[in-house]
C-alpha cells in the first residue's frame, strides 16, 4: 500500500517540505533506510544519516534546522517520535483483526465470552472463567477455571493462567508468559523434608499492564500478588508470591523480585536487576541494570546501583577508585617504606 | 464454607483464646487481614498488626504473651506457621481434584496410564511412555516419547518434557518448564564453524521434586543430568546438561548452573545465583544472591557471596571499605602530601 | 545394539589397541563409566579414570601415552572429542525420525509445506506460512501467519514464532522459545501514561542458528532482529527488539541483550551477562559470566569482565586487592597515626 507525503501529513497535522508526491510504503531506521520507505530524525546522534538517507519521507521536529541539502521530502512536526508511534499505530490498526473461535478449541460449558473475541485453535478456556469483549486469545494459551479476563486484552500463543487470576483490560501477555504459578513456600519437618506450602491466593493484573514473551508471576500464598495499571514488564521477569508492583512501573528483562516486596508507582529497573523479599521501595525509584538490593529503599525518586546496590553517584566515584586499585596499592606500600625508613631513621 | 474457630482448633489440636464461634471462610495476611479470614503471627516483626487486625481468629504460638487487648479469637499452637501450612493444605485437599482424560488430547496407543490418571485437552503422551496413578497432566503438556512420570506428580499446563526422561514420584512441575532439552554442546570443525555434539543423555528428577514455571533442565550429553530427592527449583532457572543437583537443595529464582557442576545435599541459593561448569559443591553451602561462582567450593556448610564469591563476612568486610573508597583516596593522597614535605625537609 | 571395538574403529578409520571384539551398546562419561559402554579420553584430567573404567571401550588421543596398564580396549584417533561429536552424531541419526502429520493439528489452507514434512499433533501452522522440506514442528509449535522457516530446520514442542519471522535452514529452536515478541517500546504521554509503540519489524534467524529453550528473541520495532549464520545461543536469553547478533557468536544461559545493540561475529558470552542497548561490539570480544556492559567496547577480540565491565586483567588485579581492602585500611590508618606523630614531633 503506498501513500503520498501529503497524505502522512494530513494524517499528522504536520507541513510537509519538498515534494508532496513522494511515495512510501514501509518504515525504515533513519541508519538503515530503504527506498520509497518512511523515517524520523528525533535523537540529534543521528542526523549524520538525514543527509544521505535513500528514505523518501522523514519525519523531524519543527525546530530542526539542516546544515547540508536533503533529497528526502521532511514532515516537520511537534514530536517527530510521537508522531512515528502515531503512524505505526494507525499502520498496525489497517491490519486485519484476528476474530472468532478457530477449532478445535477448548472451551468449558461453564464459560462465558464475550463478543467478537478470537479463540485461536488448542486454546484452552476453563470452567467458569469470563472472558470478556473483544479480547483475543491466541492457539495453545491455557486459561484455567475462574479466571476473569477483561475487554480488549490480548493473550498471546501458549500464555498459561492459572485458576482464579484475573486480567484487567486492556492488558497485553506475550507468549509463554505464565501467571498464577505457585509461590516458592516451602517450610522443613522435623526430618528436614521442605513440605510445601499450599498457595491458595491469586494475581491480579489491573488494565493496561503489558507482560513480556516467558514471564513468570507467582500466585499469591494468601491474598493477591498484584500489578498495578500501566506497569509494564518486559521479557523473563520473576515476579514471586504476594508482591505488589505500582502502577506505571517498567522492568527491563530478566529482573528477579522476590516474595512480598511492595514497589511504588513510577519506578523504573534496568535488566536483570534482583530484589529480595519483604522489601519497600517508595516512588520513582530508578534502579541501573545488574543492581541487587538486599534492604529497602528510603528516599522517593532515589537512583541506585550495584550489588548490594547504593546511590549511583557512590557507586560510580568507589568504582572508579576499584579501577585504580592496584595502583594504589603500591602507594601504600612505597609510603610505608618510606615511613619506615623515616622512623628507623 | 464457614469454620468456627473450635472447629479449627481441633483439626491444629490448639487451644481457643477468645470467642470458640468466630466464624472464618477464607485465608489473609495478618498486615492485610479483612474481616471473616483466618491469619496467622510467627514472625514477631508483625506483631503490631495482631491488635488491630479485623480478623476474626488469629494462630499464635504457644509462648505469645500480648501487650494489649486483642479482639479476634486466638488459637494457641506449638508452630503457628506449621499450623497455617497444615489448614492450608486441608483446605487445597477440600478442592475438586482433576480427573479423567479431557478431548481431544494425544495418547500414543503404546503409552501406559495409571489409574485415576488427568490427561487435559491438547496434551501430548508419545510413543511407549508410562504415567503412573494419580498423575495428572494438564492441558498442552508434552510428554516425549518414552518418557516415565512416576505416580502422583503434577505437570502442569504446557510443560515439556523431551523423550526418554524420568520424572519420581511426588513431583510438581510448574507451567511453561522444558525438562530435557539439549545441552549446549558444539564443537568448532576446521573452518570455525560450531559443530553440533548431539545429546543422548536424560533427565531424571528423583522423588518429591518441584520445578518452577519456565525452568529449563537440559538433558545430558551422555549419562543423566539429576536432581534428587526434595529438591526444590523456583521459575527461568537454568540446569545445563549432565548437572547434579543434591537432595533437599532449593534454589531461589533465575540461577544458572553450567554444565556438569555437582552439588551437594541442602544446599541453598538466592535469586540469580550463576555457577560455571565443572565445579564441585559440598553439603549445605549457601550462595547469596547474584553470586557468581567460578571455582569448587572447599568448605561444607560455607556461605558465599559476591561476583566472584567469596566468604560472605570477607565480602561484608572489604565492601564496607568499598563505599569509603574515595574518602581513602583522599587520605592517602594527602599523607603523600605529608610524607613529601617531611622526605623534602 | 551391539557394536564391536573393531566396527566402530572401522566408522572412525581409528587404530584397535586390545580385545577388537569388544562389545558396546552404550556412551558413558569416564569418570562414571558403565561396563559394554564406549567412552573418551580427551581432557588429560581425566586420565586417572582410564586405568580403573569398566567401559568396554576407550577413544584416545593417537599421542596417548598409557602410564599404567588398561584393561578396556583403546582406539586410537587423531581427537577423540571430534571422534567422539562423530559417533553421537552416527548414533543419533540411527534413531527413527518423525514425519507425517499428526492429529489433530492446523494448517491453514494457504500454508504450503515442503517434501518430508513432520508436524506434530496440536501445532499452529497460521496463514501463508512456508514450511521447507525436511522440517520438523514438534506438538504445540505455533507457526504464526507468513512465517517462513527453511529446509532442515527443527522446531520443538511449544516453540511460538510471531507473524512474519523468517527462520533460515537447519536451524533449531527448542522447547518454550518465542521468537517475534514485540520489542518493549513506550512513549509517556502528557500525563504520564505509557503509550505502546507498536513492534511491525521482523526476526531473522539466518542458517545453522541454534535457539535454546524458553529464549525469548523481540521483533524490530521496524527492521530486523537478526540472529546471523551458525550463531548458537543457549536457554532464558533475552535478545530485544533491532538487536544484531553476529555469525558465530556464542551467548551461554541467561544473557540479556537490550535493544539495537549490535554484536560481531565470533564473540563469546559467559552466562547471565547483560549488554546495554545501543551499544557497537567488535568481533570475538569475549565477557567473562555476569558481565555488566553498559557502553560499547573499542577493542577487537578483548576479554572483559565486570559490572561495569572492563579488561578481564584489570578486573582480576582489582579484584586482588578488594578482598585486602580491611587489611589495607588497617594499614593505611596506622601509617596516618606513625605520621602525626612524626609531624607532632
């Protein structure tokens, strides 16, 4: 399907330089562009490319000013990268929409769906769960008994939600992701055998959480382990028993949390950042990636790193003096030569 | 379902405190308890929470003395927590169990299933497998061919489990685990080139085994990688092949375990825990989390940490130093100060 | 089935020292080795076991030199490990292999599959997918629309590929990995609110790529994700959205790759590193297990290790001196009081 700059710009309310006519019919990386494709300049690390691109159209904010000519027809706008998500989304939304149930499925008597929901083929919904409007669940995801699921969310192929979960709407749960899996509780008899404990609570995701490819979250052992509205957790995350992560929180990947830690709202985790249990961390706190935090976390909007993790700047300033090290330990002992020879003398 | 407090008290054979009537149907946190739930206190940190908790009965330990009035009805017991994790087992066992072979499902005609075996839709037993009674298999599970499940084990939704593997009886594997992968073995050929080394070995998880929601243990390359008696795995760990984890061993979300380390009995280690290959693990050592462990550990019953891990109380020691490295930068640059002027004198 | 010492000497064009009718029917590892098994002497750590093995047969290094007498028959090769990668190779390819359809899968009717196909009982072969001869989609596999998957490639049980991703020949991807996930991509909008950047890029897998299980590979956010040619990554790897992996790169468990990093070909990655995105590796640049990469690294076939990263030898001295770091401390306030009393003299 090609459109015309003008059209792009219509659809962005944006004013197109050069010519209106060009057309494109796919999107490109500014590095990377391809002929008769579209492409944003909004990080200036990458207007080297700009000059040269093959791209028929880019996107770039209103301020931008060019050093060199450009072949490429511009779209100036507000927000070049809003405006690329914006685009992408319209692009996304022409795409045909997976509807109706494919066979054979799995769907208990007892269930109730919604309208226009897609049940792609060995999808597997359980008694009494609910199933709401719109909601799209992809071949071999396992929904099992009472579980709630709300308008507009989409699980993905082979997601696993346990009994008595319960999806807000609007969320999205990538592929493999599993939900509601035991908490790790285990207590020792007097023969040191860990027995188990039973996990009888459940997990709540509240509307517009996204869930990345092969996440796990444990069930609760009592209660509600939860995920607040707007959280978004990327791909191999641990989220264990009874943990309570705020609204608006973002995990990069491979973050592990353990049981009954409370996160505030806002905060943010690079990857394979590692929180022990019954931790409190107040609002807008950043962790950087790797960091592993054994206490809780005193000061809102606070940045930590390391593991054990401390303040950035203490982090980075001991770091620098780790790096120096070996150096510095010859200081030490050329000065205590040096001393001793003073004091023999 | 409602229970009195008597009733309870005389399944924990504990001693009522307060009304024998209050009436209970469900289970809370004692931080979180809501009204007409049971709770629990065993850790005295929580303690404040037991004099204005509305629930109605509370398990205490026998030895609890109460600073002030309490108004929910108390049942003495030697363990509170044992108590809990026996109420909550009679109440997971008072449940409608899984039964019965759901449609469509995959049976090999050369497979063998136990009695009271659950084989949920969409599961796949292949050829000459056996399933032993009271196993059940729930939906989109994968059991390869002549794999061995022995009786009364859990595999739940999606799991998979490559052919020719042994899984003892008592075992729970949660949703989305791959047991018998192959290992990650490759040989470079003349050109470079990474030579597939083809894996022939199994997986065998002794007795009273559970495995967590996307763990993955890869089968061996000759011979077996094992995981023995009560041995305890939380979710996204990694067992590479011809690993021996050792009885009664737990370890915490997301550790790795490269390939053919052995590790002995009752071992413990937290969350992201790595250990290279080829190494040796005596009895009961512990590796707090995000250890990484390059080298065997001497020691039985040592507690590790760091990466690379060391003994827990020289990393305590040598990080506390670490946070006042550039303070003692500072200090030796200006005793070099010194030093010069006295050498200069 | 049994295998004479000569025969397989035969397979090898090896040299029989011993008994040439000696019968195996099985591989053992040295250091465990069972009686009628064939076994290997490689690592000259391993040389001790040879004088005590039951096994019926031993491949050798043609250099080996015996300190003691052997009982089991040796063969002698030019590398025994390769002799060895040669007969598991030989042995596996005896197994029966899968073919045919099995019921019930889907296959969309504009799906086109190749000569020799196997698909497993509850697959998901979606729209326009194209399946090449030879490959084999185990159980559960979903194959979405327009994927495209080459000759000889393997998909396991439970595998899930997106729409669109392009899977090149005798590639293997094991049980749980998804390949096509959307890139995490979010905009806040002017009240904070996470909006989602819709992923319409692919992934490519290019030939001879192997995917470990339960790894997670994101599709571009426009673009390719690529996995180039013979690359081999292992179980629970994390690879975001525009990330670039070099031809026979090696990435061990657990690593996490964040977005549009580009790596070069022939790097090594110990387990659970982490790389941040945006970041340029040169070729067979090697990190050290639990690396921590936040910027990109200059220099052509360096070692790092680290979190931060840096220089393996750097890091190793640095190390050293850590672990001093109560002693040097000691040391250092002792020379300060030596010095005040010398300048209070």
């Amino acid at each position: 399907m090609n459109f015309k700059a003008s059209q792009i710009a219509e659809i962005l309310q944006g004013k197109v330089e050069g010519d209106p006519d060009s057309l494109v019919n796919d999107f490109s990386k500014i590095e990377e562009s391809k002929e008769n494709s579209l492409t944003f300049l909004a990080n200036p690390k990458y207007e080297k490319y700009i000059y040269t691109t093959k791209a028929s159209v880019v996107l770039v904010n209103d301020d931008f000013k060019p050093e060199k000519d450009i072949s490429a027809t511009l779209i100036r706008v507000p927000n070049a990268y809003k405006a690329l998500a914006t685009l992408l989304e319209f692009y996304e939304k022409s795409m045909p929409q997976k509807t109706g149930i494919e066979q054979p499925s799995f769907i208990h008597e007892s269930a109730v769906l919604g309208d226009s929901v897609y049940v792609g083929a060995f999808a597997y919904i359980g008694e009494n769960a609910k199933i709401g409007d719109n909601v799209k669940i992809y071949p071999q995801a396992y929904i099992g008994d009472n579980v709630v699921i709300e308008d507009n969310s989409i699980i993905y192929a082979g997601v696993k939600i346990y009994h008595g979960c319960k999806i807000g709407k609007n969320c999205i749960i990538h592929a493999g992701a599993v939900i509601g899996s035991d908490g790790f509780g285990f207590a020792p008899d007097e023969t040191g055998e860990y027995k188990k404990i039973q996990q009888i609570g459940i997990v709540i995701l509240e509307q517009d959480v996204e869930i990345g490819a092969n996440t796990c979250i444990d069930r609760a052992t009592m209660g509600e382990t939860v995920v607040r509205k707007g959280a978004k957790l990327d791909n191999l995350i641990q989220i264990a028993h009874n943990v309570d992560v705020g609204s608006r929180t973002v995990m990069a990947a491979q973050v592990g949390v353990a049981g009954s830690t409370k996160i505030g709202k806002e905060c943010m985790m690079g990857g394979q950042v590692g929180l022990a249990g019954h931790l409190t961390v107040p609002d807008r706190v950043k962790f950087g990636a790797q960091s592993g935090v054994p206490n809780s976390v005193k000061k809102e909007g606070e940045t930590l790193l390391g593991s054990p993790a401390i303040n950035v700047t203490d982090f980075a300033k001991s770091f620098i003096i780790f790096k120096k090290l070996p150096d510095i330990y010859r200081q030490i002992n050329e000065m205590e030569k040096t001393l001793k020879n003073i004091t023999n003398e």
